[in-house]
C-alpha cells in the first residue's frame, strides 16, 4: 500500500508511520511541524520507503503534489487545542474543517479513494446515554474543536457518496503513551516537576474519562482499515473503562513517590467543552476482533516514563 499520512511528526502520526513502514507499506509524511517533532520521525527518516513533505494543509496545491499516487490517506492533522479553542475560534475551522476539505480535494485530483480519519468522541458533546454508541444522537456542540470535527465528518461522509470514496472515521478518547506532548498527563508532570508539594487541578478532581494507549489505537485503526468493508465505517476507539482525574493523579504521585497539596479549581468542568464524563460504547470495533492491550492505568505509566526519559519533550513544549 502507498500510504499518504497528515500530522506524520505528531504524537500518534509517527507511531502510524512507524507501524505502517514495518509492515511493508509505502508512506509519504506531511507536516508543517507546528506541533510535531523531527525527532519523532528519526527512524522514518532512514527508511528507504519513507518520504517526508513539510508543507501545510491549508496550501491546497501543496497537498496536491504531496499527495501524489498515494492509495490510502490517513488524515491525522488537526488543532487538537480543545482547552483553548474561544481565545482562537478561527483556527478550529481552518486547521480541522478547512484543512480536511483540501484533503479530500486532493485525493479527488489524485489516485487515492480511501481516507482514515482522526475525529473525536468530543463529538457526542455532553451525551445522556453511556457508555455511548456511535448511534448515539448529536447533541448541542460544547467545544470548537468537536463542533470542527463534526463538520469535518459530514465533508468526508459527503465526499464518500459524491465520489465513491471509502472512509474510515475514528471517534477517540484522549490518546497516551510514547511521544505524548500534550493533555493532562504531561500539566501534571510539569507542575510536579516545577513545585512537587503542590498540584493545581482544573474542575473538581471527579471527571470521568476514558483512555487509550496510542499503539493500541493503531492497532485498531489498521484492524477496522483491513476489516471493514463499507462506504463510510465509524467506529469508537476506547477502552470498556474509564477513571476519575483524582485517581489517574493518584497513579502518577505514587509512581513519582510524591503526596501533593491538591488544589482544585471547583466546578465539574476544567474548561469550557470539557465533559465532564466521557465513555464509549467501543462495541463495533471489537466485533473486527480488536481489543487494547493495555488498560488506563497502564498506559497513564507509560505516559510518565516516556516523559521522564526524555525531558527535552518539556522543554520543547514550553
């Protein structure tokens, strides 16, 4: 397979490529570097059916030249700033919508017909049922990151009708593990780094969210992409679990050997979007055969000894 991966120096776009190239495929990489790291891709960058393109997906022409024979698109790019989205609203739209609608121009100007896409169980908002299906009705849109995701899921559904495309949608929960460079993990880290007898918390300490370990993910994208058969295939990507923030920071102080003052903002949410309970219904791609390896508590211990090893990560993200 001729693969074409967006986002390819970013924290789960390097572990595909990475996975992609020792099963034997061809892969083109494209990224701006606006969050990933070459250091990410040192080993890609070796191999000799790996090519990378710095570019940004907002340059329609340029994605259409890097894009070239490429059979399979797998679109992992985006602003994934959900915390942040009111103070730059513009740049949901461009970096998830825009972007992902020159993707699929691209590939219709070219020879690839099939698209994996990295959406988001923010999409479901703040749902009534869990854990939630992926029939599972869409609600008011909380945040600007799931509202630009939705849209992005209609394009690419729209573009599987009009143009006989085949498409993946991947709906995650928060992704942990090796080359992890942001989310809750690394801001407790750093503050324990920076003052190890106190940690500031966002909300009340009792959010519920799931977790997925990132090769775990892959797995499963690259299960449901060999597996699935349909026009437009969506599918959950968790865990059958979910944990309170209070006990993923119990984990991490005790394997830090540390016994922080928490304190905690108040509120059941740390930002606006953020849900307050996040659990899905992960069913369907499990019938394909998947199933994670890893469970939350130990990907959230991979995270850390992945950050730990490699202190210029925090450096960097400073």
């Amino acid at each position: 397979m001729k693969a074409f991966v967006t986002g390819a120096a970013g924290f789960i776009g390097s572990t595909l490529v990475d996975r992609l190239l020792a099963a034997g495929h061809e892969v083109v990489g494209f990224d701006n570097f606006s969050t990933g790291f070459q250091e990410f891709l040192t080993g890609a960058r070796d191999h000799r059916r790996f090519r990378l393109v710095e570019g940004d997906l907002l340059d329609l022409d340029a994605v259409k030249r890097a894009i070239g024979d490429a059979e399979m698109v797998f679109h992992l790019a985006a602003n994934a700033d959900v915390r942040f989205g009111p103070e730059h609203p513009r740049r949901d739209l461009e970096q998830n919508a825009i972007a992902t609608w020159n993707v699929l121009e691209a590939m219709r100007a070219g020879a690839a017909r099939r698209i994996a896409f990295s959406s988001t169980g923010s999409v479901y908002g703040e749902p009534d049922v869990h854990p939630t299906p992926e029939g599972a009705p869409f609600p008011v849109q909380t945040s600007l990151y799931g509202a630009s995701k939705v849209a992005a899921e209609g394009m690419i559904s729209a573009y599987a009708v009009a143009f006989g495309f085949q498409a993946y949608i991947f709906r995650f929960v928060s992704i942990l593990g090796e080359r992890y460079t942001h989310g809750h993990v690394f801001d407790f880290y750093r503050q324990l780094l920076e003052h190890p007898g106190r940690l500031d918390v966002l909300g009340n300490g009792r959010q519920r969210k799931s977790y997925l370990y990132a090769q775990d993910c892959i797995s499963a994208i690259l299960t449901a992409v060999e597996r699935a058969a349909a026009p437009v295939n969506i599918f959950n990507l968790g865990t059958d679990e979910y944990c309170e923030v209070n006990s993923s920071i119990r984990w991490i102080t005790n394997a830090l050997g540390l016994a922080p003052e928490l304190r905690y903002a108040g509120g059941e949410r740390g930002w606006v979007g953020d849900s307050p309970f996040i659990f899905l219904d992960c069913a369907r791609i499990r019938s394909l055969g998947w199933k994670p390896e890893l469970t939350i508590e130990q990907g959230i211990i991979r995270t850390l000894e992945f950050l730990r090893a490699n202190p210029w990560v925090l450096e960097k993200r400073r």
